[in-house]
C-alpha cells in the first residue's frame, strides 16, 4: 500500500507555469480532437423569439436546410439573452453539419434565403464572419477617410 500523502506548502511552485503535469499527461492521455469550424455557418437575421417559440424555429431552420445536409445532432445552437426577465434568442444561429460540403451547400442555397416578409436570413461559413467584420470595419474605414479628404476640399 502506498505511503500516505502529505501536503507541505514550503514545497509549492511559486506559479502555476512552475508545475510539472507530465506524470498526469502520461497517465491521463487524451487523444486531441480534429475540430475545425468549416462544417459550422452562422444564419443572421434569424427572428428574435422567447424561449416558449424555441423550438417551433428550431424545427422551421431545419426544414430551411433539410435539403443542404445532415445537421448534427442538437446542432443548431441559438444563443440567448435576458431581456424584460425572459429569456431571448439573439436574432441569430449556428448550424453544424456532417461534413463542410454541407455547410458549403448549405451557404450556397439559404443565403438570401426569405423566410417570412421581415426575414431574410444570411448565411455565412463560420470562419469567414471574421473576415466579413474585417471587411466592413475597413470599407467603414475608407469612407470615412473619404468623406474627410471630400469635405476638406469643400472648405
């Protein structure tokens, strides 16, 4: 039987980079996991709904897809916020397909997409939401720098 542990606190590593965990990362190995976002799009303009309505858009943005691919089981997640004490969607979805030929499709056929006279839904590969708010940061940007060189030139 192994000899009982005593903690001493005089034997502490000053920091937390000062601990050595490669005893329990040989013992306790855990396979890394390929997970990369190409199989994720984000849908915008996705209508705003309590929880109560939840589910009834959940399944409508499943039928929305059916024809682009498997979607991953409980794979459409709507982020939700408080607001007047319920709980809110955010006016926007992340859908994870099977595969990143899904979520191709998926962009290529939903976006633009009219689900009701309010609602035209935007599709976009999750990766590239970042670029599309560099771009517009950057075309903001330029228009301003424009609008400036054009109003110095009026004064």
């Amino acid at each position: 039987m192994p000899a009982p542990f005593k903690f001493n606190p005089d034997t502490l590593p000053e920091t937390e980079d000062d601990i050595n965990f490669a005893d329990l990362e040989q013992e306790f190995h855990v396979p890394e996991l390929e997970f990369c976002f190409d199989s994720i799009v984000v849908v915008d303009n996705v209508p705003v709904v309590d929880e109560s309505k939840e589910k009834k858009l959940v399944g409508a943005l499943q039928k929305i897809f059916k024809g682009c691919g498997r979607i991953r089981e409980n794979g459409i997640h709507m982020p939700m916020t408080e607001k007047d004490g319920k709980q809110v969607s955010k006016g926007f979805v992340f859908v994870e397909f099977e595969t990143p030929e899904m979520a191709d499709l998926a962009v290529r056929q939903v976006h633009n997409y009219r689900m009701d006279k309010q609602h035209v839904l935007t599709v976009h590969h999750f990766d590239d939401v970042d670029k599309e708010e560099e771009a517009f940061e950057e075309r903001t940007k330029q228009a301003a720098t424009n609008h400036q060189h054009c109003c110095w030139r009026d004064a």
